[in-house]
C-alpha cells in the first residue's frame, strides 16, 4: 500500500517535468536561434554600396551593388564577383589602417623586414632539386631488393 502511495505523489511531479522539457527547449533553442535569423536577415537587406563585409568563406569585400537575390562584392581592387545575399556573414566595421597592415604583411614589405622570416614557394630553387634526386635515389635503392624479388618470382 505504501509502494502505491509513493506513486501518486510522484504522477504529477513526472507530467511537471514533461511539460517543462518542452518550454526550456524553446528559451534555450528555438528562441534565440529565430532571433539571429531575424537579425542576419534585416542585416542582408540593409546592404548597401560601399559597405565593407566579409562572406561566410571568410573572404572581406566591399559591396558594391545591390540586387534583389544578389550582391556585387569587390574582393580585390578591380576584382569584382557577384555573390547571393546569403553569402555575407556579417559587416565589418572600418578600421584605420588594418587592412594595409595585413596587405603589407602579405606583400613583405611590411612586419618585421628580415628576408628569412618569408617563405620562397618557387620552384626555381636548385638546392630543392637536388634534394628531390638524392630522394628518388634512396627510394630506388629501397626498393632495388623488393624489384629483385619480384622479378625472380615472376621469371
């Protein structure tokens, strides 16, 4: 009898806890994700020209038209590239001089000036070729015995 007791009291403390799931879900999840959906939209219609924003791809442009579905981003002086309103992620804010910083940065003439700081990705270096014939040597040497082997058990 007692074991029946303990159950009753424990039924609408259950049907408490069902109904209480569903509403944290809504203020945890479901609210605040509507609420930066309402707000990246109003942002995407708000473009306008000469806005500086940067894509979802990570990529900073500056807008330079505006049409229904689309946008026209300038990602390069004379580079421009026609995206959909969905691409940009966000607006970024004018900076004074940031992106000259990482355009010298990327150009070498900037930061700290010392040449072994870059990276030489040409293929021109004849060190690197020489390096690469030592390589292939040893690989052949590696595998002489495996050919050798394999040759003896085909013949």
């Amino acid at each position: 009898m007692n074991f029946a007791a303990e159950q009753s009291s424990s039924g609408p403390l259950n049907l408490l806890l069902l109904l209480a799931i569903p509403v944290v879900f809504y203020f945890l999840l479901i609210r605040p994700q509507s609420k930066r959906r309402k707000e990246q939209l109003q942002m995407q219609n708000s473009l306008r020209p000469g806005v500086r924003v940067m894509t979802t791809s990570g990529m900073y442009a500056t807008v330079v038209a505006v049409d229904d579905d689309g946008v026209v981003l300038e990602i390069a002086p004379g580079v421009e590239a026609r995206f959909v309103k969905q691409a940009v992620m966000q607006v970024v804010a004018e900076t004074d001089g940031a992106d000259d910083e990482l355009d010298d940065d990327a150009g070498g003439s900037g930061g700290s000036g010392d040449p072994d700081d870059r990276i030489d990705l040409s293929k021109k270096d004849a060190g690197d070729a020489e390096d690469g014939a030592k390589e292939a040597e040893d690989a052949e040497t590696e595998e002489g015995p495996k050919a050798k082997a394999a040759g003896k058990t085909s013949s």
